[in-house]
C-alpha cells in the first residue's frame, strides 16, 4: 500500500511539473512568435517606402528573414524557436478587413503592400522540436505539441501623439515650413521633399546606424536657422514650445528624448493632428549648444512637426519668438549640421519612416462621426493584434 501511495504521489508530481513545463514553454514561444512578428512588421515599414528602392517581393525576403532571425535568439522549453521562412508557412503577410455586418477583424492573407504580420510558432513532433516532458517513465507521455500565433499590425491612419510613463514620443522639438502663400519660397517641406525637388547628398545606412556621402534616391530639405536673435534672416524652420516655454535646457532634454508626459499636460496629455490643430509658441533663434544637441542627434529618426505661415503675434518681439500654426507630422534624420559665416546654421534633414506606439491612430469604435484622417506616409503605430 505505501509503494503504491507512493507512486499514485510521484505520479501526481510527475504531472503538476509537465503541466508547469508546458505553460512555461506557452508563454515562452507565445513571446517569441510576438518579437519576431513585430520585427517583421517593422521591416515593412522603412525608408524604402520613400525611396522606392526594393519591391514588394524584396521587401517580404528581408522581413522573413528578420523574423526566422530574432525568433532564432529566444528559446521556448530549453531549445532556440525555428519558424519556417518558405512562403505561406510560418510567416505570413497580410491585411486585416472589417467585415461590413458583424464587425469583426480577420485576417487576409495578400503579399501586396500588407500591413500585418502573422506568425505561427511551433514545437511539435511532426517539426522534431517538441516539447520533452520530465518524468515521461511515470507519464508514459514522453512530449507534448506547443503552437502559438502572433499578430502585428502597422496602422498610418495618425490623428495624434501621447506619450506613456517612461516612453516618450520620439520627436525633436522643431516644426519645418510645410508651404508658403508665397510662390517664390521653394525651401518648404511640400516642395523639397513632397516634390522631390530636394538634393539628394547622404545616405543612411541602417546596419550601422551611420550617415554617409551619396544618393540614396531619398531628397532631402535644407534647413536654415538664425544662431542669433536677428529678424532679417529668412528661416524656414522653428524651434517649438511644448511644456519648455523654449528654455535651453527643456529643448536639449527635449533632443535627447523626446517629448514626455508632462511636457504634453497642458494639452491633456496628446497632441492631436489635424488641420490647424494647434498654435505653438516657436522661435527661429538656434543657439550654438542647440545646434551641437542636434548635431550629436545625426542618423537618429524622430518625429518632427510642420507649419504653416506663422503669425506673429503683436508684431512678434526681440526674441524672434512668434506663433505658429501647426499644419502636420513628418519623421526624418539629421544628416548633417553645418555653420555658416553669416549667423546662421543649415541642417540638412531627410525624410524617414517610423513607427511607434506613442502614434495615436484613427478608430472607427471611438472616433465615430469622424472622418478618417490621411495616410502618414512617415509615422506608423505597431502594435501586436493578436
């Protein structure tokens, strides 16, 4: 009787420590199905989607490819995860669709301009790689099958930007001439990079991080500001006052790090996107330390906002500090920083794409009586939807 106790417990053991092997292995392969599909998504979403230098086909290789990669660095039971890169199998593109009548999100499959990545995560016996149980002598079950599946979803349907405790928007603190009433200013964003009539003189190269001399079929816009308070210099790009009243020391954190909650607080915590959305206090004045801030920033993507034709508010001041009107978002990189001999600095600045889940988008459930906004072609939330 006690042999048999014995073995009815070591059984029982047998099974609470398989069942807790086999959670763990769940939620093990469950992460690394998410990583390596949110890695996927954010290949989709690079700068050759201004550039145009890859197709959909090379676009799709490179995204398996990273996704089999970062699934390869997490193990789930003891053993690196391996998806199957071949087409249709592990990893897969697609859209997801809003049935008109019951409302509902699935998912389908297309390799034309998707925007979800699914991936399917296995450890089975029909893959050679399940999961081996501990005491399978007493169990008689020597394995178990473990299958989970991830979903991550690029949406540019931007409406605004909120940042959480401890992730900031990703953004400097400067606004870019969107357009101008006068036809004669060609150094606005719409008609250096909308129109591509921007030079084209660096390159980014995203493996190292670094920027080098050469085309990479991406314009750019250079930037010109005053280094000095002098209201006879034409700028075509503004410092902006988000939380800073435009102190050094906010817009150099502001560089470094973005935009935080408390710099947004007097927006409610959101800056919201749309036409004419808001009027920011700005200055087109760049002292030297600003300058080298932005400077050290070079290659880095973020967040940048555009304006219209400012309007100086009571004649503006001696400060060059005016009003702005806040026209729109862009995403771009620093490439270059260069003093010039007449007060002013030019910053070379090209277009990126970025994703980030600070990116607040359009929700047909909460946003209804709205109209859906454009398409940003340069700033995406990502976000897992499965």
């Amino acid at each position: 009787m006690i042999a048999v106790a014995l073995l009815v417990a070591m059984s029982c053991v047998a099974l609470v420590l398989d069942q807790l092997w086999i959670n763990a292995a769940q939620i093990e392969l469950t992460t690394s199905a998410e990583t390596a599909a949110l890695a996927a998504a954010r290949v989709l979403a690079g700068d050759h989607l201004l550039s145009g230098a890859l197709d959909d086909d090379a676009v799709l290789a490179r995204a398996r490819e990273r996704a089999q990669y970062i699934a390869g660095q997490n193990r789930a039971a003891g053993t690196p995860v391996e998806l199957n890169a071949d087409a249709n199998r592990d990893i897969r593109f697609g859209r997801l669709v809003v049935h008109q009548y019951s409302g509902r999100t699935r998912f389908v499959a297309t390799d034309r301009s998707p925007n979800t990545v699914a991936v399917i995560a296995h450890k089975t016996r029909s893959r050679n790689n399940p999961v081996a149980l501990f005491l399978r002598g007493l169990t008689h079950v020597g394995a178990a099958d473990v299958i989970r599946t991830a979903q991550a979803t690029l949406d540019n349907r931007l409406i605004g930007l909120r940042p959480f405790s401890g992730s900031p928007v990703p953004a400097l603190p400067i606004a870019i001439l969107k357009s101008h009433s006068d036809a004669a200013r060609t150094d606005t964003w719409d008609t250096q990079i909308e129109g591509r009539a921007g030079q084209d003189q660096f390159t980014f190269d995203a493996e190292t991080g670094l920027v080098h001399g050469g085309a990479d079929g991406i314009p750019e816009i250079i930037l010109t500001a005053a280094t000095r308070r002098d209201r006879s210099i034409q700028s075509n790009v503004r410092l902006v006052d988000l939380g800073t009243e435009l102190r050094i020391g906010g817009l150099m954190r502001q560089i470094a790090f973005g935009w935080n909650t408390d710099d947004l607080a007097s927006y409610g915590g959101q800056l919201s996107i749309h036409s004419n959305a808001m009027v920011s206090d700005s200055s087109d004045t760049f002292p030297e330390s600003i300058r080298d801030r932005l400077a050290s920033m070079t290659g880095q993507c973020r967040i940048c906002l555009l304006y219209t034709e400012r309007e100086r508010t009571g004649g503006g001041d001696q400060s060059g500090a005016s009003d702005i009107v806040v026209a729109g978002v862009a995403a771009g990189r620093v490439m270059s920083v260069r003093a010039q001999p007449n007060d002013t600095c030019e910053i070379v600045f090209q277009p990126g794409v970025l994703t980030t889940r600070t990116a607040v988008v359009f929700d047909r459930g909460s946003n209804s009586g709205n109209d859906e906004p454009a398409r940003n072609r340069y700033v995406y939330n990502m976000r897992l939807t499965r």
